[in-house]
C-alpha cells in the first residue's frame, strides 16, 4: 500500500493560508465523508418524528453543524491517542499531529474550539437532547482505547456514530421510546459493516503495530459477515418505520437502501484498499436513500 495515504492537501483546503491547513486536516475538513456519516443518523430521525417542517429544517441546520464540528473534535482525539501509532502505518503517518504539524497542546487548543461551537449547537435543543448529547462524550472517548482492547472497535464506533438517532429523536419529540431504539440499533448495524469494510484498508499495518479490528478478526470471511450487518439494518430500519407507523411508502423505498447495500456485498474485494475506501464513501448515498425512504413514509 506503499503511497496510499490519508492527507488531501488540495482543493479548497490548498487555498487556505498555511498556518490554517493542518487543523483543516486534522479535523478532516478535507474529507467530510465522516461528517455525513455523523449526521445521517441523526438526518432519520428528524426525518421521522419532527413535529413540522419549520422545526425539521431547524433541527438539520443544528445537526449539519453539530455533525461537522464534532466529528472534527472526534478526530483530534482519536489522533492525539493514535499519534505514536500513526506514524507507523502508512495511510496515516502524515496526519499532522504524527508528522508533528501540530503540536499536542495546540490540538488541544483546537479541540476546545470545536467542543466551544459544538456545545452552542447542544444548547439550541430541548433538555433532554442536551442530556444525551453530554452522554454522547463517553463512547466518543473511549472509542481509540477500544481498538487496543477488543476485535470489535467497529461496535464501539457503531455506538458513537449512531448517536445522532437516538439524539434527534429526543430534539423532535422531548423523549426516547422503542422507535429510538430501533433506530439506534439499526445506525449501529450499518456502522458496524461500513467501518469494517473501512478497517481492510489497514488489515496488515495494524496486526503489526497491535490494533485490533473486525477486519483482522474475520479477514476471508468479511463478506457474510458483512452481509447479516447490512440485512440486520434493513429489519431494523423496517421494525423502526412499524413501531412508527410509517405508510406503505417507507416500505417499498427501503428496497433502495437495501439493494446499495447488497451492492456493497458482492463488489467488497478485502485485498483492495482503493475499493474499500470507494465502497465505504458508498454509505453516504445508502444513508439519504433511508432519510428520502422516511419522508415518503409519512406523506
């Protein structure tokens, strides 16, 4: 895998001034993949129990910029935990806080910035979403830790990323219930696949430096473990329209979803990072496919 690496330095991100490009980096501004994958969670649920549409655009305007600050504040810890380990592997050894661009206590710095705009968005929501969204900081912490210490990180990021459902789910309806928790479970499913496929990109590099995943744990045998993943979502998902009450709509849309997750299945190739990586950046598309299934659910 010799040249594949994380950093994009180009685009937009080229064209801020020097001083801004490695927090823009270590934030993943760069990459805003993980930011969709952040906020979709949190897209179904608005889509599914906002009271109105005023309130449901307010509510996705908050979770859009929530989704990108916090996932920004989540990659500055996992790199400040992973720093002596990414200079190891090659996909991440430019990352700026392993390549030394910045400095531990600037990151630190940073991330109190980011944590300052994410926690202004947190205040805009009801007190229960609030409460939630502090509870939110465990997993988010103790997801690096995990990889040194279970075959399944992939679940402890499930559990972390999938918290927009169970979150919006509070800021539209004041409360949490058997829908939220279908949903959550389903975010968790999906999460669960899309990160293992993720995880193959650094199969080798990370049995050699002691990083534990569900990639080295199943290696051949990805594809039908991914498969119950992706088919344990779609259920989900479908329980979650039920409990509900989502028409008939909702059903027939979700055979989207669930044939570009098929899709993922058959194309998945363990050996080829580049695919990987293409497949995983897939889930944005699964992702609105379920928010628009949603939608036509509740007209």
């Amino acid at each position: 895998m010799q040249g594949f690496t994380d950093i994009r330095a180009e685009g937009w991100v080229a064209r801020l001034p020097a001083a801004w490009r490695p927090y823009a980096l270590l934030a993943r501004f760069d990459r805003p993949i993980g930011a969709w994958l952040l906020f979709l969670p949190g897209l179904w649920a608005i889509c599914l129990a906002a009271p109105g549409r005023a309130e449901g655009v307010r509510l996705t305007l908050l979770f859009a910029l929530g989704a990108l600050v916090m996932r920004g504040a989540g990659c500055v810890v996992n790199d400040l935990w992973d720093r002596e380990l990414d200079r190891r592997v090659a996909r991440t050894a430019g990352r700026p806080l392993a390549s030394g661009a910045v400095a531990p206590a600037q990151a630190l710095a940073f991330l109190a910035a980011l944590s300052a705009v994410g926690l202004a968005v947190l205040l805009q929501l009801n007190a229960v979403a609030i409460a939630l969204g502090v509870l939110s900081l465990v997993p988010v912490v103790l997801y690096p830790l995990a990889k040194r210490v279970t075959d399944f990180p992939q679940l402890v990021l499930g559990l972390t990323f999938g918290w927009g459902a169970p979150l919006g789910y509070a800021a539209a309806t004041g409360g949490v219930d058997g829908v939220t928790a279908a949903l959550y479970a389903a975010a968790i499913a999906w999460i669960l696949g899309y990160d293992t496929i993720y995880a193959h990109q650094d199969r080798e590099d990370d049995a050699l430096v002691g990083i534990r995943s569900t990639a080295l744990r199943f290696g051949e045998r990805t594809r039908p473990f991914l498969a119950a993943c992706y088919a344990a979502t779609v259920a989900l998902l479908a329980l979650a329209g039920w409990l509900a009450g989502l028409g008939w709509p909702f059903f027939a849309a979700l055979a989207l979803p669930a044939a570009l997750l098929a899709r993922q299945v058959a194309a998945l190739d363990i050996h080829d990072p580049a695919r990987c990586l293409r497949l995983f950046k897939a889930n944005r598309e699964v992702g609105l496919a379920v928010a628009l299934a949603i939608l036509l659910g509740r007209l």
